[in-house]
C-alpha cells in the first residue's frame, strides 16, 4: 500500500487499538498512569532542551501532540473523515509524513499495551518508579518495535524540518485556519499549525534531532544491558 491507502490503514489500525483500551476503564486508567510516568522521564530526560527556547515548543509537540495521554479521538475523526481526498490534495511526501506519524502513535499503543500487560502479570503498582517500570519493561521484549518508535521520531522530524522551509507553507495553514474550523476539522489544523510552528522556530532541527535519538538509543542499550539505572544517562 502507498499514499492514502496506507495512511488510512494505519488510522483504522489507531482507532481500533484505542477503542479497545477504552472498552475496559481500568485498563484505561492504567495505560494512562503508564502515559504520564513515561511523559514525564522524558522531560526529565530532556530537560535542558526544554529550557531551551530555542528547543522547548519542539519537545513539547512530542510530547503532548505526538504521545502525550490526551484524548485523541476527534482528531482522528477528523483524519478518518478527509482521508478519501488526501491523495487529491497532498503531495506523496507529505502523506508519508503523515503516514509516519501514524505509525509512531501505533507503536507507542502497542509497547505500553504491552507494558501494561507485563505490569499486571507482576501486580500492578499504586504508583510507578523506575525500578517497577524497568522491570516490566524488560519482559515485555520488544526492542525492536521501541528501536523503530525512535527512528520515527528521527524521521518526522526531519519531514517538519523540510516542510517548513517551503515559504508558502505558513501562509497556506494562516488561510485554512477558518474554513479548517466551520467544517469540523479545528483539531487536525491545530495539530497541523503547532506542529509547523514547532520546527519553524528552530531553524534547522539537526542537534535537536540527534540529542533526543542519541539519548534514547543509548537509554535503550542500556536497558539491554541491564544497567542498574538505565534512564539516568549521567551514570555512564
């Protein structure tokens, strides 16, 4: 499958595996306290990018647009609605963006589904900690789902990066900012502009790109390895 073929079989992929997490509320809560424990190691992890304002408003598009435990459901209603028309109107780089970044939230559902699962065997916490989260982590085995969730991070990153270099792009997103809105598509444009904004202020997203790959990379080896403290990078 290519181009828009693709991009909606990741997104009924998406919406399926979020549907099932909601059919059980205590699943549900569980993989949101999995969500915002891991939310927050990586702002721990990353943050000296986060006080750089050069850096901050590109992490905080990762975090809370690309992973954070929000509620995703209307911008994927939304996707799920302007599909069919994509290809008409996109160019085949900018539906594998698209496609890509799809497929980084899918990934990311499937390793904390597993997480979870692995949490639950070992009697689910009142609250996370390092020591609990590796430990399940480790069971799960799946390195290489979590390799390629890293990659993409890489990959759509350097996409943004090439997209806003185009002059035209800023102002095309300023004018479909309110037809985007009476025609029910607020959320997805909204994604669209922050994301845009994100790496339109950074100048060029190379250094930034490689900390965060290069940091989770390592922190994945180190996981492997079974080091003692594997988020704590300056305990090398």
């Amino acid at each position: 499958m290519q181009g828009a073929d693709l991009l909606l079989h990741r997104l009924d992929r998406l919406k399926a595996l979020r549907r099932e997490r909601q059919r059980d509320p205590g699943r549900e809560a569980r993989l949101r306290l999995i969500t915002e424990w891991q939310v927050e190691r990586l702002a721990t992890t990353h943050a000296d990018l986060l006080g750089n304002p050069r850096y901050r408003t590109a992490v905080r598009f990762f975090l809370d647009d690309l992973y954070g435990p929000m509620d995703f459901r209307q911008r994927d209603n939304e996707l799920a609605r302007i599909s069919p028309m994509l290809a008409r109107v996109l160019s085949e780089n900018a539906l594998r963006t698209m496609g890509r970044a799809l497929e980084m939230n899918i990934l990311t559902e499937e390793v904390d589904a597993a997480i979870e699962r692995s949490l639950s065997d070992l009697g689910f916490p009142d609250t996370l900690d390092e020591e609990v989260y590796v430990r399940a982590l480790r069971r799960c085995d799946d390195a290489d789902k979590r390799r390629r969730q890293i990659e993409l991070i890489r990959e759509v990153g350097e996409d943004l990066d090439e997209i806003v270099s185009r002059p035209w792009i800023e102002r095309a997103l300023k004018m479909a900012r309110r037809p985007a809105s009476l025609s029910g598509l607020g959320d997805l444009h909204q994604l669209l502009e922050r994301g845009f904004y994100a790496f339109h202020g950074m100048r060029g997203a190379d250094e930034f790109l490689e900390a965060i790959v290069g940091r989770e990379l390592e922190i994945l080896e180190r996981i492997q390895d079974r080091h003692p403290r594997p988020f704590r990078l300056e305990d090398s």
